[in-house]
C-alpha cells in the first residue's frame, strides 16, 4: 500500500500508522467505509451526525452554548441555505442509508456542534422548530417527534445505540432539522 494511500486510509479510520502493516490489527475501535465500526466480539454500525454551525453568529441568534464548534457557516448563511434549498448540507447523518443484520448495534454519534436527534419515524416529517419545518419544506410534524424524552437530544460529543431486533426498513430523522435523514435497510439474520 502506498504511503498516501496508507495515510488516507488511516486518518479515515482513525487508525494509527501500525494499521498500515500488512500484520497489524487495529489498537481500538475504528470507523471504516460505510459506517462499520469493529468491536470484539461484533460489528456495530454507525452513522455520524454533522454540522457546521459558526459559534458567534449561532450563540448571537439561538443563545450562549447553542453552537460548540469552530468556524463553520454563519446562522445567515445556513438560513439562506434553507431557503432557497429546503436543505442545508452540512448538517447531514453519514451515511444516509445503511445496511446491517438483525441483532448489530446501531450506533449515533454527534459529531457536530450542535445538539440533534437520531429519531426513529414511521414516516419523515418536520420536527420540533416551526421556523425549521417551514423552510425545510415539511410542514406536517413527524408524531414521533412529538414525544421526545431528554435522553433522545444529542449534544455534541454524544451518543446513542440500540441492537436491532427485527428485519425491514427502519426510518430516521433529527427531529430539530428534519432534513436530516437515514434509511437503516436490516437483513434477518440467518
């Protein structure tokens, strides 16, 4: 494997350089191509959570601690986004569709600034901000989205996980921008 090659492949995984040996095993969990993430004893599936939210111009609109990462798209510019796009991008899950067994785990990490959900749905709708459902074009709330419980907001950093007990397509939102979504396609496990 070449170096570059290596070096890209490594900081995708967040492996260290003796991932790059032909021997070598991984020092900890990574998350590869696909969301896979290698545990002993399984493979847990993961979707990330992204964002870009500005600190100073979210905090300035929204309040103090509402935006925790560095730099990013101004509060101006993600509005602007969702107006003429019913969609900002940076704020996205990854994947946004994933496939898995019965019985995995299914992992969500905030990779963000700011806090979301990761809300299974019957079907895709708005969420819990009027203002947000409105210019993403989804006027009609998602029920499930109705129902939060503290424990289903993500703040930065964190993260939520469930075993999947049954084969079908699952359906998921962040309940705070409602275009956020992922499809979970389970395989019964055979």
């Amino acid at each position: 494997m070449s170096i570059r090659l290596c070096s890209a492949f490594a900081a995708l995984i967040l492996a260290l350089a003796p991932a790059c040996s032909r021997d070598a095993q991984p020092l900890s969990p990574s998350v590869g191509p696909g969301g896979l993430l290698a545990v002993a004893g399984g493979i847990e599936r993961v979707v990330s959570i992204f964002d870009a939210c500005d600190p100073t111009t979210f905090n300035a609109v929204l309040g103090a601690g509402a935006c925790t990462r560095n730099g990013g798209v101004s509060f101006q510019a993600f509005i602007d986004m969702l107006t003429t796009h019913q969609t900002a991008g940076p704020w996205h899950f990854a994947p946004n569709v994933l496939t898995m067994k019965e019985g995995q785990k299914l992992v969500a990490v905030n990779n963000g600034g700011e806090t979301h959900t990761f809300t299974e749905v019957e079907e895709y709708g708005g969420g819990i901000v009027p203002s947000l459902n409105q210019l993403s074009g989804n006027p009609q709330v998602a029920p499930e989205c109705t129902q939060l419980k503290p424990g289903d907001f993500l703040p930065p950093g964190a993260r939520s996980s469930e075993v999947t007990d049954e084969s079908g397509v699952e359906k998921y939102q962040c309940c705070i921008h409602p275009w956020m979504r992922a499809e979970v396609r389970i395989a019964a496990e055979k």
